[in-house]
C-alpha cells in the first residue's frame, strides 16, 4: 500500500481486504478464570502466556504469522486469535521442550490446575485452504488476517466488492447494501 492510503495514526484510510496464497490455521486459545480467589492457580498462566507470543514473534521460522490479545466477555477471560503457517508448525511449537509452552502445559496438569475447577483452558484450530476464506476491512489500521507476515493487502473493489466476490464465487446472491453506488461502503 501507498503511504497516502494511511493516516497518522497507521488507519487505512478506504476499503480493503487480505489476501493470501497459501493456506494457513487461524487458532483460538485461551483461559477462563472461574475462582478469582485461586490466584495461585490462574496467574502463573496468565503470566506465561504474553512470554509465549513474545517468544514466538521473536523467532521468525516458528511459523506464527500474527497474534493478537483478546479480553472478554468480562474480565475473567483471556485469549489470543493466531494465525499459522501451518498445523504442523503450531504442534511443533506446543510439543518443544524447549520452549516455553511444553513446560507450562506440564505444570498445568502436574501441579493439580488441570483438574482443579478454578481455571478453564481451551483452544480451537482452523485450517484454512487459500480459497476459502474473506476478510474485509473498512478505515482500520492491519488488522486479523491483514496484520499478518505474507498477507497482501489489496482495495476491496471489483470482484472483491462483495464477501461472495472475495470468494470467488460472484454469481452467487451477494449484493451490496446499496446496490446503486459505485464503492460499498460496509459489509
């Protein structure tokens, strides 16, 4: 992108979406703490899971592609939204003993949180084939997807007008709110 296209503040100033040519894992993890007065039980993950991205984003070839932090609902639940170049670069990366993750799910389950109710783990994983996915975003700084390493980001215009038109697929019904103007504003 033109540096015209950004303000000061790194806000894409028009309509954009993400583009990639490979396919890549979106994971989903997180915590919930359940007993807020268990702090033994619930802060050493907090604690070690801020180490784990930074560890990652500090390795280039470990296959993470972008990270972000998400709260919510409420304060007693915390995550993170990664994409990956790979599922086979995500195990590798949770299975190192040598790396920060490994140790922390071992201490997990051997130090009695894993079957104590006070804090809840989970994770989800996506693989995602190149063709089967749409991003948009509108007047927003990188974001998701877009913020990611290898990610092109390209005006959403044309067939990339709509979210089926991202897809690919632009005869199926997928019109924008107004169909009379030129640049669909939302989506």
């Amino acid at each position: 992108m033109q540096a015209q296209d950004h303000s000061s503040d790194g806000v894409t100033e028009r309509r954009v979406t993400a583009e990639r040519e490979d396919a890549f894992v979106v994971f989903h993890i997180g915590m919930r703490i359940n007993a807020l007065w268990k702090i033994h039980r619930w802060l050493p993950m907090l604690l070690v899971a801020p180490r784990m991205v930074r560890e990652l984003v500090a390795d280039p070839g470990s296959g993470l592609l972008g990270s972000r932090t998400v709260i919510g609902p409420g304060i007693r639940n915390i995550g993170f939204v990664q994409y990956w170049e790979s599922f086979g670069a995500l195990e590798a990366y949770a299975r190192d003993g040598d790396r920060l993750h490994r140790p922390a799910w071992q201490a997990y389950y051997g130090d009695g949180t894993g079957t104590d109710a006070s804090v809840g783990i989970w994770h989800e994983t996506y693989l995602v084939d190149a063709d089967e996915y749409e991003t948009v975003y509108n007047h927003m700084p990188a974001h998701g997807l877009a913020a990611c390493d290898g990610t092109e980001i390209v005006s959403a215009t044309e067939r990339r007008t709509t979210a089926a038109g991202r897809l690919g697929r632009p005869g199926e019904t997928d019109t924008p709110a107004d169909a009379s103007e030129s640049s669909r504003s939302g989506d």
